[in-house]
C-alpha cells in the first residue's frame, strides 16, 4: 500500500511551494482516485504488450514478473452461480460476481479444467463439428453480458438434477482512497481513522505524486503545475520501461 497521507503532503508541498496554488481535500481525493484508477488500468495494458516480448533473466528487472506482482493483491476466486440451462441443452447461464468484478480471468469446471473463452460467433461452427463440439472434459464459454457466461456444454447429473461446480480467478478494483480529515482552527487536519490508503504496489507513490499534481494544475488552471506533472509522470514511465 502507498500511504495516502504521505502523497498529500508531497502534492501539497510542491503545490504551495512560491504559492502556486492550493489543492483541498475534496480536490485530492478526486485526484488520488482518478490516479489510482489510470495507473491500475495501466498494468493491463502493459502486460499484454510486454508479454509479447521475450522475458529478462534478472529476477528483480523482469517487467512482466514485476507488473503481476503488483496485479496479485487483486487476485480474487469465487463459485459461480448456475442458472438456467438452454431450451436446446447446448449451454447452461452462469453468473460471475458481482460485489467487486472487474475482470474475468479463468473459469474453472469442476476444480480442476480449465474452459476455453470462444467468441460468441464462433460458437456455432464449434457446436457443429463432433471434432471441436464442447465436451465436459474440453468446456467452453461465451461471454454474452458484463454479468454472466454461457457454459458449454451444460453438465447436469441426472441422478441428481444439478450441475457440476464452477468457478473463476478475477479481478477486482483497488478501493478509493481518502485522506480523511476533522478542521482545527480552520484547518484541515489528517485524521487516520477516517482515511483509507492507497492499494497499490508501494513503488507507485511517485507516479501517484505526479499524476495527482497533473490534475490539479488543470483543475487550478496553473499551467505550471499541470506541465510539471506531466512531465515527471512522463520521465517516470520512461525509466520504469527502459
């Protein structure tokens, strides 16, 4: 985690430094989630294309280890429940959680297969083909709303009329951050019961910093500021995928 009191202070020293401009609570915290949120989405992105190329053989300089060890901590598993099957038999509806979802990873048959993610246009050419049709060892899915997957082929035991067990590996979203405060003598004081840290990999608080003094400068309407955001923020991306 990244504390979220340290990031204030940082952001606020640079931003009242010559008197610049001055960032409240309320602004921070709209920052420090749009921060977060921009930097989360980011490690996707960076995974699929550094996957793409060939991995280091130091331990501690490999992009892709380093982008899943921030990922993680997000990690979640959870059974799915089962809905109705089809009129045809093809497929039964299951539904993913919905608590915290954000995104779909592997789904599990019974414990220990793997399904196949296909497209929903594929699935008529795989149904018609004894070569490629779903079998309960070889399962696939359709992703058919945010919320919910059809299984193929719909596994039922007759002795019981129930299905088999489903689940999957996802993702969830970092909660927001909040510098909590109570006001002193008219001002904001830090107040750490009501604050709710950064959830990040502790090596984003200088990408925190810079992102969250980018927003505030065109929030301010200080060109300076904003600038010297995006340009650290910049040189940090730079130095981070050398």
């Amino acid at each position: 985690m990244v504390s979220i009191n340290t990031v204030y202070q940082k952001v606020l020293a640079f931003a009242n430094k010559e008197q610049r401009g001055y960032i409240t609570p309320q602004e921070f915290n709209l920052f420090a989630d749009q921060a977060q949120d921009e930097i989360f989405e980011q490690y996707f992105y960076d995974l699929n294309q550094y996957s793409r190329n060939p991995e280091g053989s130091e331990e501690y300089s490999n992009i892709v280890s380093n982008i899943n060890e921030k990922i993680v901590p997000f990690e979640k598993n959870s059974g799915m429940q089962l809905g109705a099957i089809s009129t045809d038999g093809s497929y039964q509806i299951a539904v993913l959680p919905t608590t915290d979802f954000y995104r779909l990873g592997t789904v599990i048959s019974n414990g220990t297969i793997e399904v196949e993610e296909v497209q929903q246009n594929e699935i008529l050419y795989i149904n018609g083909s004894p070569l490629t049709k779903p079998t309960a060892t070889r399962p696939v899915f359709v992703r058919v709303r945010t919320n919910r997957v059809h299984l193929y082929p719909s596994i039922q035991d007759p002795a019981v009329g129930s299905t088999g067990t489903h689940s999957c590996n996802y993702i969830v979203k970092p909660l927001k951050p909040n510098w909590g405060y109570i006001v002193l003598d008219g001002k904001a004081m830090f107040d750490s019961i009501n604050s709710s840290n950064f959830e990040l990999h502790p090596s984003e608080e200088n990408e925190l910093v810079y992102k969250i003094l980018k927003f505030a400068g065109i929030a301010i309407k200080n060109e300076y500021i904003a600038k010297a955001g995006a340009t650290l923020e910049q040189a940090q991306t730079q130095q981070e995928k050398q």
